[in-house]
C-alpha cells in the first residue's frame, strides 16, 4: 500500500493542517456553489458534472484522513446553506461526501505502480477502479439513501438520481482530479521527447482550444452543417499532445475541453443539439471520457515502453560491461605467466614483435635484456619444485624493482629465462640496468618454507641492440641468447654485451649447462 507521504505530504504542522482544511473546504464549496448555482439555471440537479468531487479525491490522495475535516465542512455548506438541505440530510451527505474519496484513494494507493500513477495500465486502472468508480458509488449511493430517509425523494426515482450522482461524482473526479495531480507536481510522467513544447506542439496546442470555442459556439443554423461524429476528431491533437508535449498538457486541455463543451452545449450552442443527438450533455461526456482514457492509457503504455528500454539499455550496458571485464580477465590471463605475474612467452614476444616494428619505423633504438639463472635445475632437483617456484617468483620481483622507471616490457620467457624489453634505449645504456639485475640476485637469499638453509643463485645476462641489418626481432632474441651462452662461457654471473651477428667461438665450442 502507498503512503500519502509518497506524495511529498508526510508529517505536517498543526498550523498547515488547519490551513490545509480550510483551503479544501473553500475550494470544495466554492466549486460546489458554481457548479450548483450554474447548473441549476438549466434545471439540471445533480450538475452533470461535480467538479469539488476532484478537490475531493486529489485531497484524499494526497493526505488521507487528514483534509477529511476540510471536505466535510465544504461539502455541508453547499448542501445546506446552498441546496436547502435539512441538518441531517446536510450531515449524512457530507459524511458520504468524505468517506466515497477517501475510500477510493485507499484503493488507488493499493494498486499505485511505484513509478506514478498514470505511468501503468495498472495505475490507470487503479485510479479508475478507486478514485473514479468506488468514489463515486460511495457518495452517490449515501447521498441518495440520505434522500431517501429525509423523504424528499420518492422511492421509485431513487435508481435514477443514484445513478445520475454516479455518473456527476465520477465525472468530476476523471475530469479534474488528473490534472490537478499533474500539476501540483504530485504524480509525474516521463517527459516528452525534446522536453520542451516546440512552435509547432504550442501551436496544435492553441489551436485545438480555439477550435473547440469555435465549435461550441456555432449558432444551431450553423451548427447544423456540422456532423456530431466530427467533433470526436479532437481525439487526434490531443493525442498528439499527449505524446509530443506531456500528460499534464494533454489533461489541462480535455479540461479546458470540458468546460467549453459543456457551457456551449447547455446554452444550445454547438453541434450537439437536442434534435441531433437524444441526450446532448451525455454526448459531450462521451466525447471527453473517450479523450481522456485515450490519453491516459497513451501515456501509461508509453511509459511502460520507455521504462522497458531503459531496462533493456540498462541491462545491456551491464551485459558490455561484464564482457569487456571478462574479456580483460581473458586477455590478462593469457598474456600473463601465471607462476609470477609478470607477461608470458606469447605476450613478450609479441611485444618485441611490436616494439621492432615501430622502432624500424621511427628510426629510434630499441634494446633487449635476457637474464638466465645459473645452476637452477640442480637447486630444482634437490630442494623440490615448489623451492624452484618460490626462486622464480623472488628473481621477477627483484628484476621489476631494478626495472622500476625504466619503459620496458617484462617477461618470462620459460623456465628460468626472463627477458627485458627497452624501446628508445641502446645497448650500452642498458648494460647498467642488467647489472643491477644481476647484482640483486647475486645478493638475494631465497629461503623457504620446508628448508631452513638458504640458498644463493647467480644470474647471467645478454644485452643486445637493434643493428641496421636485423630483418626481424628473432634476429635480436637469437644475438641476446648468444650473449647469455657467452657470459656462461666466461664463468657465469655477468652481463655480456653483444653487437654482431655472429655465433660466438665459445657457444659453437661449448655445451653448457643452463
């Protein structure tokens, strides 16, 4: 069940309460009054159309009970100060009078969509079902069972004045109370696109007001000429108000509708005359309860629709996004070595792949670092693989320390071979940074968790640079690689430099153990 603070309208002071009742009473009785004394020049009681019971509804949905106090007060001084009506009967009236809107609004509230009222069929016929139909039955039937025990009223005209009460009531709420909801802010709809009405909406706005005047106020001579069927054309701008502008703009127009069709038709003004249509004021309620449930139900469909592609934009923004994280997550695990972290054969080798490719292009130079331990399939055979683990992941980290500032690429090549990519740095600059890299293992205890005794491991390194005649980066991984053969010939735990392409004596001579 909604709550009227829904409505904005929660706690209120004392002070507001009271002048909340009041407002109520006034605007109940004042409409009460027009609406009583105007129609009754035409003869007609009940009025056709009972605008205060909108005042009433609106008051009722938007703070409960509280305003009840206000609608009793407005509605008994129209019945008895206006209509004549005895105490009692004034009483037993007005006591309908309240409870009928309030009563309909609880149902309203129930069947309420949390997005508005008018932006579901659901809500649309919630307000019907509550605010229009029960309402009504309430009032009318109180209202003419109070006639009925006051003896004013014959029993045998009491279906038809219940049933003319009925069709007043409700024509009062479904005329005025959406409007008024729209426009005190207290229900909303999506707003049209473009958001603001432009030169052609105002102008099919104000166009369909004075066409409507125009109609209405046709002399009977000229009305004639007029087929009333056509008068329901008005369907078609205020569809397209409800659509291009907004609801509140669609329903203050229908209201505006209302009153003119109304007025002009009681005056025998207008294309429903009696010897056209058998029941002039029943045709203009037609006409308008057909505009308005087709606005109404426009809008909510409308929403309806708007809500489902927001979800559906929605849900598949979440579905991009859940994509493209598992995409990265894919991609990262494919492109990192998963014992250490750092990037895996593949990643690195498309990387130097990249790096000569731009390097041959810009003319800028480019150097490579390959680091392979000394002695590590010995260390891995006695200590246990898991020892082998706990190296390899200490020498990345002790390699990415030394790398840190540097714009390189890092890798695990295999095994126990890491390589250093080095894009805009040559050779002899580079030969620093692979000795702090040999340096820091060279220093580095590996302890581990079953081994009490620690271990100490040598490293030794290749550096090479981008030559004019490398036709491909393999041509700088195979020079690399050649320097490491080197420094391994000359001892081991050192950094060779290579800059020919040439096989080195000692690696053609040697068969080395990694």
């Amino acid at each position: 069940m909604r709550h009227p603070s829904d409505y904005g309208l929660g706690r209120i002071s004392a002070g507001r309460l009271v002048l909340g009742n009041l407002l109520v009473a006034g605007l109940y009785s004042g409409l009460g009054a027009a609406a009583g004394l105007y129609f009754a020049r035409f003869g007609l009681f009940p009025s056709p159309i009972w605008l205060p019971a909108g005042v009433a509804a609106v008051a009722c949905m938007l703070a409960g009970p509280r305003l009840v106090p206000g609608l009793f007060v407005g509605s008994f001084a129209v019945n008895y100060l206006l209509l004549d009506a005895t105490l009692l009967t004034a009483g037993l009236i007005s006591a309908t009078n309240s409870l009928g809107p309030l009563a309909g609004a609880w149902l309203t509230r129930r069947l309420r969509p949390p997005s508005g009222l008018f932006t579901r069929l659901r809500g649309v016929f919630g307000f019907l079902a509550g605010s229009v139909v029960l309402h009504a039955a309430i009032t009318s039937g109180g209202g003419t069972a109070a006639l009925l025990l006051a003896g004013g009223l014959p029993m045998e005209a009491g279906f038809a004045v219940a049933s003319q009460w009925l069709l007043s009531d409700a024509g009062g709420v479904f005329f005025l109370a959406p409007a008024l909801m729209l426009w005190l802010g207290a229900e909303r709809t999506p707003a049209a696109p473009g958001a603001t009405a432009g030169t052609a909406d105002a102008l099919v706005l104000a166009a369909t007001a004075g066409l409507t005047a125009l109609v209405f106020a046709l002399p009977p001579q000229l009305a004639a000429q007029v087929q009333p069927e056509a008068v329901f054309l008005l369907t078609i701008p205020v569809t397209w108000v409800t659509l291009r502008i907004s609801l509140r703009a669609a329903y203050s127009l229908l209201t505006l509708i209302s009153v003119v069709a109304t007025i002009g038709t009681l005056a025998g003004l207008g294309p429903f005359q009696p010897e056209v249509v058998a029941n002039p004021l029943r045709a203009v309620g037609m006409m308008i309860v057909l505009m308005a449930t087709n606005a109404l139900a426009l809008m909510a469909l409308l929403s309806e629709r708007r809500e489902a592609e927001a979800l559906l934009a929605e849900g598949n923004a979440r579905l991009t996004a859940e994509v493209a994280a598992r995409t990265a997550e894919l991609r990262q695990r494919a492109e990192t070595d998963d014992l250490t972290g750092i990037g895996n054969r593949g990643h690195f080798l498309r990387r130097l792949d990249e790096a000569f490719a731009a390097a041959r292009r810009q003319g800028s130079p480019l150097a490579l670092v390959v680091l392979d331990l000394d002695h590590f399939r010995p260390l891995n055979d006695m200590r246990g693989h898991a020892a082998g683990d706990l190296v390899l992941q200490a020498v990345a980290q002790l390699c990415a320390v030394q790398l840190d500032g540097w714009n390189a690429s890092f890798g695990r090549l295999g095994g126990e071979v890491f390589a250093a990519l080095l894009p805009g740095s040559g050779a002899a600059e580079c030969a620093s940074l692979a000795e702090g890299m040999r340096a820091a293992v060279a220093r580095h205890s590996f302890t581990f968790t079953d081994d009490a005794v620690p271990a100490r491991l040598t490293a030794s390194l290749g550096v090479t640079g981008l030559l004019p005649g490398d036709a491909s980066a393999q041509d700088l991984l195979k020079r690399a690689d050649a320097a490491v053969f080197l420094a391994k010939a000359k001892g081991r735990n050192r950094v060779e430099v290579r800059m020919v392409s040439e096989v080195p004596e000692e690696m053609r001579a040697s068969n080395l153990s990694r």
